[in-house]
C-alpha cells in the first residue's frame, strides 16, 4: 500500500479518518516524545490508552496513533457509548525510559486539551503509570482502585474477546460450543492470558505463541493442555486471535490461514482495508477488532459514569450480541463485515445528530 506519513489526506486510511486535532508532545528535562491523537469528539469528548512503545521512528508512531483514534471513534460508537475517539503514544522502550518525571510531564499535555481527551492505560502501560499521570491531570481513567480507577481493563477485554469468538462460532458452525475447537492465541500478555483462562474454561483446545518467553512460561504452568508454537497465525487452528500488536493480516499471510474465524484483541489488525475482501474470499470470517475489543473501554466509560464492575461486565458481555448483529446484517446485505458495522456506527451517530 502506499505510505503517507503526514496527517491529512493520509493515502492509507479510508476517505472518513479526518482528525479533529493531533498533537505533538516533547519535554526536554524528562526526554517525553508523545502524539496525541483526537478523532472525533462527536458523541463525546474522546477517549484511549496511552501506548508507550518502542517505534523505530516518528512516522511509524505517528501512522499507529492515527490509526489507533480512529478506532476509537468506532469502537466507542459501536458499542453505544456516549464517547469520541482518541489515542495517544509515547515514543520509547518503556523498560528503558519510562519515568515519573516523564508520565508527569505527558499528564500535563493531556490537561492542556481540557478534558477533549482522556487517557488510560495501554501497551507499555499499566494502572500503577494511570496514577502518575494522574497527578498532572484530572482527565485520566484506569488508575488503580486506592486512586479511584476501576483497575486493569485487560479481564474486561478479554471477557469481550471471548464472547465475541463465541458469535462467531455460531455463525459459522451453528453452535457456540467451543469444545472440540482449537484456537490459536498470538499474545499471552494482559489480554491474551485472560482470554486463555476463558477459552480453557469453555473447554476449547489452545495454542499459544509469544515472543516474551516469560508470558509462555506463566501461560504453560498455570493451564494444562495449552501448546506453545512458534506461530498461530498459520497453524492448524479452528479460530486465530491477534492479541499483540496489529497488521498481522496482509496479503502475504490471509492464504496461509487456515482458521475459519479470525478474532482478536489486537488493534488494526489488518494492515490495509483491502485485506478484509481477501479475508472473505478465502472463507474466513473476520470480526472486525474495535468491535471484539471494546471491553476495556467499557469498563472504563463504566467507571466515568460510576456504574459497578458488575455492571460493566454485564455490557460488556452484550458485545456478543452485536457481533451477532454485525454477521447477520454481513449475510443478508452481502456486505463484508467491515462495512456491516461502518454502516451500523453511522447510523448510530445520524440518530445522535452528529453525521459522520
């Protein structure tokens, strides 16, 4: 696909990513080189993790957070919450650099937008990091629960992930039951270790691949049964879950899946919009990742607008339900499943008045 590293008229992104406002962040003392990234702030003021990660240069951090807001609007919008999008990224190894001083000085940036964006935590960032931030800002969702946040996200996340791969199931299958199905888990971090727990409880077999040798190793003693492989993404698996970093779904690696369903936590999954029609026409069916992935969202806007845990999970669980929706309208309109739930943010964001 072609490469547009500036911010508008970005030739790797659909006609309708318009960002409302990117911002560009650095503080010499503390070394911080952050983006910030608005969306849209349509339905709401917006809202997404902070990513602290170690990119190779400030194009490639900049396509990410671009990327990342935008699915944020939908991933809010489709989940029916009163929510923009946005996404911010801090450039940097975050076992090397990450300091109080510097998540200190990114709180204070985040309060510079008053309150248009909201952070929480993300890869590279935890709820202990939501806590310091939180001490330059009162825009900031996922702190610890001494601080007033609503904790980790990532069993929320999964919990999404997991039932999301269930409607899939039954859209393909016919049934939902997972036992006798193998699912292939690329990421056995926050998420994907949870989703384990989930998928080994419902009696699917699991394998497992990660570059972190310890996350394996917690993932191997702790459930029986699941086996470790060097990839998932082409093993002989029933459902392939993303649940590292994105763009794992090209035109190089579509014809050597051999999953049915591909489900994951996993932002961006595909590397460009085009791939989902090769999905499609090689059989797999893919549920689109701002979708599967909106627990942690959830659990977050639960925790803005103070509703129990509980309540949150409750929610979150409904993510099933439209899955459901999304394959359903994706069978009947012949559409592909993208589009399907494009179509059902719209429409979502015409009847709050905003258009899109």
């Amino acid at each position: 696909m072609p490469t547009n590293t500036g911010v508008f008229d970005r030739s790797d992104f659909a006609d309708d990513t318009a960002h409302e406002q990117v911002v560009f962040c650095r503080d010499e003392r503390s070394g911080l080189k952050a983006i910030i990234a608005i969306h849209s702030t349509a339905l709401g003021p917006s809202l997404g993790g902070t990513r602290f990660y170690p990119y190779p240069d400030e194009g490639a951090a900049l396509t990410d957070v671009l990327r990342l807001s935008r699915g944020m609007t939908y991933k809010a919008a489709i989940a029916g919450l009163g929510l923009g999008g946005g996404k911010s990224v801090i450039i940097g190894d975050p076992k090397r650099v990450k300091t109080p001083d510097l998540l200190e000085a990114h709180g204070r940036f985040v309060e510079s937008l008053g309150g248009r964006y909201i952070t929480a935590g993300d890869v590279g960032t935890t709820s202990e990091d939501m806590d310091v931030i939180g001490r330059r800002t009162k825009h900031v969702a996922a702190k610890t629960p001494a601080h007033g946040g609503s904790g980790d996200s990532a069993p929320l996340t999964a919990l999404g992930v997991f039932h999301s791969i269930v409607a899939a199931a039954e859209a393909v299958w016919g049934s939902g039951d997972l036992h006798g199905r193998r699912v292939g888990v690329e990421g056995t971090g926050k998420v994907g270790y949870q989703l384990v727990r989930l998928l080994t409880d419902a009696g699917a077999g699991v394998s497992v691949c990660d570059v972190d040798a310890a996350a394996l190793d917690r993932v191997r003693s702790e459930f029986d049964g699941v086996t470790v492989v060097d990839r998932v993404i082409d093993a002989p698996v029933d459902v392939y879950a993303p649940c590292a970093l994105g763009a794992t779904l090209t035109e190089d690696s579509v014809p050597s899946i051999t999953a049915r369903v591909v489900c994951g936590a996993a932002n961006n999954q595909l590397s460009h919009d085009g791939v989902e029609k090769l999905l499609h026409d090689c059989g797999i069916t893919w549920v689109p990742d701002y979708v599967a992935n909106g627990g942690g969202l959830i659990q977050i806007a639960g925790e803005i607008a103070g509703s129990t845990r509980e309540q949150s999970a409750a929610r979150v669980v409904e993510i099933g339900d439209t899955v459901r929706e999304i394959l359903d309208r994706k069978t009947r309109l012949d559409v592909l499943a993208g589009q399907a739930t494009r179509d059902i943010v719209r429409e979502r964001m015409r009847a709050a008045g905003t258009g899109t």
